[in-house]
C-alpha cells in the first residue's frame, strides 16, 4: 500500500541533459512545459537557480558537488549554476 504522504516523480523522456558552467554562470536552460519539478546535480560546488532570472549568482542556492536535489519549478522557468571556486558541468532531468 502506497503511503499517502509520499509523491511519485516521473522522468519526462528526453527531459534532461548537461551545461557547463564557470565564474560567470551557465548558458540558461529552461524547464519543460509539463515539467512540475526538476532534479538537479552538478560536478563541483556551485550556486543554483531555478525561476524567471537567466543566470545565477553567489546569493542564490549552494550545491554542494554530486549532491542531486529536487527543486519545484513552473514551466519556462530557466535553471542555471554558478561555479563556487572551479567551474563544472550541471546537469537536470525534468520530472512529473
């Protein structure tokens, strides 16, 4: 029996991919129009934003490397990482 608490996610085929990212950001991606979360990881230390801006910055979410983490998003929002100290790859899977 299901617990009634919990949320099933579901990958979107073809919903995910990578960016690379440095000292002045990562080129924008933007979520899936059916996407209602996105699971999000990236290779080395990086700030995280997920919403209408086009590039994150060191005021927005710490990551830390390797470390995936599902973020609520609405459709067209944009997803883009900042490096902490070494740039890295960023790397998302949109979920339903």
């Amino acid at each position: 029996m299901a617990d009634r608490f919990s949320i099933t996610r579901r990958p979107i085929p073809s919903g995910g991919g990578v960016a690379t990212y440095t000292g002045t950001g990562s080129t924008a991606v933007t979520v899936l129009n059916n996407a209602t979360s996105v699971l999000v990881w990236v290779s080395t230390d990086a700030y995280v934003s997920v919403g209408a801006k086009t590039v994150a910055t060191t005021s927005d979410m710490p990551l830390p490397a390797n470390t995936p983490i599902l973020l609520d998003c609405q459709p067209g929002d944009k997803l883009s990482a900042v490096q902490v100290a070494t740039g890295g790859n960023f790397y998302y899977c949109n979920m339903t």
